[in-house]
C-alpha cells in the first residue's frame, strides 16, 4: 500500500450562498485547490466528491459526473464517483480517495465536498436531514434527528450528571475561534448565557447548541507521498484514514453513551499512521450538536468516562489550550454544508499544519485529527494528518 | 411641476400585541419585540376589507386637499387582498367617492409596492397631461397563516395619495424602478395564505432590490444621504428599514421618523406609503425625503421627493395624523383576532 500526501487543499467561503449554485460552489472549492496544489484539472486522474442529498436539496444528482463536466475535464473521461454517508459523507469520500491512491490505482485524486442546503426552507431541510437516522424506525416516528441526539445527552447527564453549561462552552469557544476564520458562516461572539437562553429545540439543545443550515465546498487534492516529496517543499502526509459503522438506527445501540464507530475507526486509523492520541497537536470534531464532540473525547481516550465536559471545562480545548479543538470554527461556526464539511476540516488541517492558518494558527503544528460523524454515529471517519519535519 | 397634493392614511381600531400570538404558538413573547421591534399590528374588523379602508383613506386624503372628487381622471387600487378576485376594488372606490363615471379605475397587484406602482403611474398620467388629477391608494388586510412567522407582523391599513401639478405638497425630483424575478413570497390563485422563502426573503429580496433601487435613484439625481432630511423603507418590520437604511449611510434619526410597524405591523401595500404619511404629517418646506417600496417577486421604486410650503394649507382639523390613528389603538385577544380576521371555519362555510 502505498503512503499517501495532501498536495493541495482549497474551500469556498460558508454560509447562505443565494446566488451561487451546486456546481458553482463545487467548481470554486476545487479550482481553489488545485491552484494551490500547482497542477491543472487536467493532470487529475479521478474525483470523489462527498454530498449528502443534492437530489433532494436541489434536484441534481450525479454529483461526481456534474464536477467532471463542470471543472472542464469531461473529454478527459476519468472515473468521479460520489460518496454518500449523511453528514459524515467529506470525511468517507477523503477515505475513498485514500484509498484509490494508496492501492496505486490512481496517482492524483481530488477528493470534493459539497452541499447547498439554502434552495429550500427550513422545514424541508430538516426533513431531508431524517434521512441520516433510520427512516422507518425513527423518522417515520417523529423523532427528528436534534431529539435522537437530545436522547443521547440526556442519558449522558442520567448517568453522569447536568452538563449543560460545559457543552454550552463547546458553541462559545467555537464562535471565538471562527472570528478569526475569513470562510466562516458567523463572526459573532456569543456567551454562555447566550446559549442556554436561545430558543430550545430539544431538550437540553437549545439553538445555538445547534450547527446552522450553510452553503459551501471544499476540495483536497491526494497524491502519492514519494510524488509530494519530490515536489513540494512543506508536506502533509495523509498518514491514517478509516471509516466504521455501527446500527443505524439508535435503540439497537448497547450504549447511547459512547459511539461504538468512533472508537472502532479511530484504533484503526492510529494503528495505520503509527501515532497515538496524545501526540496530537489539534482536532476538527463534528459538533452539529454541542454533546457529540464531549462523547467523541471519551471515545478516542482523551477523557474518561463521564470526564469529557470536564476537559471543556479546563480550557485544554481552546486555542491556547494544549490541544486546540477546531480552531476552524467548526461546524457550529464556521458551519455545517453537510456533504462539504469533512472535506473542510481537512483543508483546515493542512492549513495548520503548514503554518498557513493566519491568526487562528495552533504554533508548530504537526499532527492534526479530524472526524466526520454520520447520523447520530452510524458512521464516523476518522482521518489523520502529520507534517513532515 | 407634478407632485403630491395631498393624503389620507387609515389604520384599524384594533391591534393585537405580538406577544398574545406567540403565547397561542408556544413562542417566546418578547421574540417579535426583540428580533423585529414589533410590538403590536393593526387588525382589521369584521366589517372592513382592503376597499373600505381605501374608501376612509381617500375621504381623508380628499378632505385635506378641499378639490372635487370629480375633477380625479384616475384611480389605482395596489393590494395583495383585493376582496374579489375579478371585480375592481377602485370601482367600488371611485363610486364611493363620488369620482365617477368620468374616471379611469383599476387594480394593481405586486405584492407590497402594487400601491407606489399607482402612485407613480398616476404621476405620470398627469405629467403628460391625461389626467388633471389621479388617485393612488395602497391597502391590505395580510394575512399569514396561523403559527407562521409571518403572522406576526402581517397587518391591514391603507394610505391614499391624490397627485396632480396644482397646489402640489411634496414635488417629485425624481424616480427609478427596479424588478426581476425573485421567488421570495407568493400565494398562488385560491390560496388563503402567503408562502415565503424564509431567510432568502432578506438578503436576496429585500436587501438587494431596495438597496439597488435607492443607489440606482440617487445616482440619477446625483445625490447622497445627506441631501435628505427623511429616508423611508418599505417596513415589513423595523430591523430591515433601519438595516437597509445603515448601509446606505442615512443615520438612524432620518428613519426613525417613517417608522409605523413598531406600532401597527406590516400594512403590505400601505407600509411605505403609511410611512411616507407620517413624514408628512411632520415635514417643513424644503425638506427633501427619499422613499423606496419593495414587493416580493420582486422590485422597488424609489422616490425623491421636496416638500413645498403648500403643506401647511392641506393640515386641517377632522383629519387624524398617522400617529393619532396610531394611537387609538383598542388591543384584542387572539379569539377575538381569530374571529375578525376571518380564520375560524364556520357552520355554514362550505
């Protein structure tokens, strides 16, 4: 298996993007990219391209063919495929492309991430975002996907005890970091009273618990390692990358308070790039809800059970802290365009790693881990990055 | 020299207090007061509709200016809630008024600027002399369904203005007009409610065509917010007219004064008519006043107006100012609101 490098890495700014479509939004991203990557579309050998619910967001499907096409490449006729996951869809499509060049099957892969959720209201959007639960045992039913998740964090306080103002932290923190992110849906402060007196959406999430509705793309471009070697003089190496799964829908779970596919993915993914937790120098995790990244820090071992809030709680996790967590804003507020936002967060890690993150920079960066969660944890990705000294 | 000659406005007696609606809906109280700054909206009774309110906003506007009705060549009726689908409202209007059989009378619809449509329309019949005077009224009873965000602020009031080149209170200087194809509220044909596009009715709707239509105008006349004393927005609520007010650097205290949806909520066809009203109830010879309108779908015109020192002969006692109608408000539950506004199905309704 051949080791595997990021060459290039570009995104389009987040938010409510009216005037811009799909493809343009796609086709932005990965122009960025390759530009940054010195090469043209036409030295690409294949495309994955990571997206949720094109088809139902605005009605076009065929998402890898539509990027071919618009990039300028269709009479080049490569492979671009789209990989689907829900929300954890960027980060399974990075290990999809992973996976293309590591096998040398493929030398240059760009791996794409999109989503324009703004062409339809809120209402709808929250139907199309049923789809990642079990749709006959949990939509069907009424439970929609903040109350599935709402589930899991109250049982996390039956068995540990109210936590409220330390996942309140985790909104705060994030939208203290996203001022310093040009891209980022929000450059608004706001306080943990803020949180906790928004509008409640499901008991204990209130909205600003919550990551936004946004627009956006992003695009990395995977080579070989020896290729960026010879090439390029900063490299970021593509060292672990996994994707597991677990039940689909949450009443087969045997605990709501550990997600069983975090755990699975992230040994993997370790073992892979012969590193270990704690040599990490920061972290992008999926917080759609303020509780997910508190149960993904007991997952990967970074707290105990029942400790994760605590570690909010001590300040490891802000930008001066030891182990900065997404110091892009993440997805509450650098924002959440669904089938891009795996694929983001890589393009933040490579920007740290190289020391190209502006104001936000975590100092002397090396190794970065991002994870890319889809549904309530059905599957999650776990992708990791280390810079070459 | 064409202008206004003189105007009426019309708000119902009765409001409801926005936080009697979100206490039916299970919202927060004080959420419209807060993110909106409304406070409350005028509710029509059961015995009006969007012509009877036209017909008390143009006896008014007719009292102040002291002409005879039938010397009116035209009339233009802008709703959204014309209360027949095929039937003119300003047939009704100009009966009631004593203006015909020797007027041309017709409806206009564009969402909430069909009203500045007439105004405009009826500027021009004058000016090239096919009308010696004309009448052009705005007036909605809005509707937005039960629970939704809309029904908030969707209120019922109306404005009326008679334009004509004699005796002319506020002078046109100037105008411009934009429109495209913007699918930010509509309500098909035998729909009883609005739908709307959410949030992509501020930014790409509201935001875009005002902003284009009052640079558009003041490029034209080659002015900049410090030439006018007053800015007027369209108002479907207070933070979009100060917003849009913001970023075209006119400061606060020259919006302030065209503000009504605090009070009375969002009149549709009348709201910046209503606005341009209470301008005038307060304005000094001289002083200059931009106005712009916006309707879903979607456009604005903007108007550059200098009132002159014919206004202080149109005030006269019997007719109320904006913020006399303003103010005599009687607040109602939501049963009862539910019960005027038509929204309880009845026994006989089929």
């Amino acid at each position: 298996m051949r080791r595997v490098a990021v060459i290039g890495v570009g995104e389009t700014k987040y938010g409510e993007h009216w005037e811009k479509s799909i493809r343009e939004l796609a086709v932005e991203a990965g122009l960025r990219a390759l530009e940054d990557a010195g090469i043209s579309s036409e030295d690409l050998d294949a495309i994955v391209g990571g997206n949720m619910s094109a088809g139902s967001y605005t009605g076009q499907d065929h998402i890898g063919a539509l990027i071919a096409d618009f990039s300028g490449i269709a009479d080049r006729h490569i492979p671009a495929i789209r990989v689907e996951a829900a929300c954890g869809s960027g980060g399974a499509a990075i290990h999809v492309g992973f996976n293309l060049v590591a096998s040398g099957m493929y030398d240059i892969v760009l791996v794409g991430g999109v989503e324009k959720q703004t062409d339809v209201g809120v209402d709808m959007s929250k139907e199309i975002l049923a789809g990642a639960s079990d749709r006959e045992w949990e939509a069907f039913f009424g439970a929609t996907f903040p109350a599935l998740v709402a589930m899991m964090a109250k049982r996390y306080m039956y068995e540990y005890g109210d936590i409220r103002e330390q996942m309140a932290m985790i909104p705060v923190m994030m939208h203290e970091n996203a001022m310093n992110n040009p891209d980022a849906h929000f450059h608004r402060r706001i306080t943990v009273d803020d949180v906790l007196n928004s509008p409640p959406i499901a008991e204990p999430f209130h909205l600003l618990d919550v990551a936004p509705v946004s627009d956006g793309a992003a695009a990395i471009i995977l080579a070989p390692l020896d290729y960026a070697r010879k090439n390029y003089d900063t490299v970021v190496e593509l060292a672990g990358s996994a994707v597991a799964t677990d039940y689909i829908g949450m009443h087969d779970r045997p605990s709501l308070i550990t997600l069983a596919a975090n755990v699975h993915a992230s040994r993997k993914a370790f073992r892979m790039a012969g590193m270990e937790v704690r040599d990490l120098d920061l972290l992008e995790l999926h917080d759609a809800f303020s509780f997910l990244p508190i149960v993904t820090l007991e997952d990967l071992g970074l707290a105990e059970r029942g400790k994760g809030a605590s570690l909010v709680e001590e300040g490891i996790l802000s930008m001066d802290g030891d182990l900065p967590l997404s110091p892009s804003g993440g997805l509450k507020a650098k924002g959440h365009p669904v089938g891009a936002t795996g694929v983001g967060q890589a393009v933040e890690a490579v920007w740290q790693l190289r020391g190209q993150a502006g104001k936000r920079q975590v100092p002397d960066a090396e190794k970065a881990l991002i994870q890319s969660i889809g549904g309530t944890g059905a599957t999650i990705a776990i992708n990791l990055f280390r810079r070459e000294k | 020299m064409v202008g206004i000659v003189s105007y009426g406005a019309y708000i119902p007696r009765f409001r409801i207090d926005t936080g009697e609606i979100a206490r039916v809906w299970g919202e927060d109280p004080n959420r419209a007061k807060k993110s909106l700054l409304v406070e409350s909206k005028a509710v029509a009774g059961p015995d009006e509709d969007a012509c009877t309110m036209a017909v008390e906003a143009s006896r008014y506007a007719i009292r102040r200016w002291g002409g005879d009705p039938a010397d009116i060549d035209v009339i233009y009726v802008g709703s959204e809630s014309h209360p027949y689908a095929v039937k003119p409202t300003a047939s009704i209007l100009a009966d009631a008024l004593g203006a015909s059989p020797h007027v041309m009378a017709v409806d206009l619809e564009f969402a909430c600027k069909a009203g500045t449509a007439g105004l405009i329309s009826a500027m021009a019949m004058v000016k090239s002399g096919m009308a010696r005077f004309g009448l052009a009224v705005g007036s909605d009873t809005a509707q937005g369904a039960p629970g939704d965000a809309l029904e908030y602020t969707a209120a019922s009031g109306a404005a009326a203005f008679i334009v004509g080149s004699q005796g002319v209170i506020a002078r046109l200087n100037g105008f411009h007009s934009v429109t495209t194809d913007t699918p930010d509220f509509w309500r098909r044909a035998g729909r009883p409610y609005p739908r709307h596009g959410g949030r992509f009715t501020g930014q790409p709707a509201y935001f875009k065509h005002i902003l284009m239509a009052a640079r558009g105008l003041m490029e034209k006349m080659g002015t900049g917010p410090e030439d006018y004393d007053f800015a007027i927005f369209h108002q479907p609520n207070t933070k979009f007219p100060l917003s849009a007010g913001k970023r075209l650097g006119f400061p606060k205290e020259k919006i302030l004064p065209g503000i009504v949806v605090n009070k009375i909520g969002n009149t549709y066809a009348a709201s910046m008519l209503m606005g341009l009203a209470r301008v005038l109830d307060k304005a000094e010879p001289g002083q200059r006043i931009l106005a712009v309108s916006f309707g879903s779908g979607a456009g604005s015109d903007a108007f550059d107006f200098t009132v002159t020192e014919n206004i202080e002969a149109i005030r006269v006692d019997g007719v109320p100012t904006v913020d006399e109608l303003i103010e005599r408000g009687r607040f109602v539950d939501y049963a009862i609101y539910a019960k005027y506004r038509g929204k309880i199905l009845m026994g006989d309704e089929e």
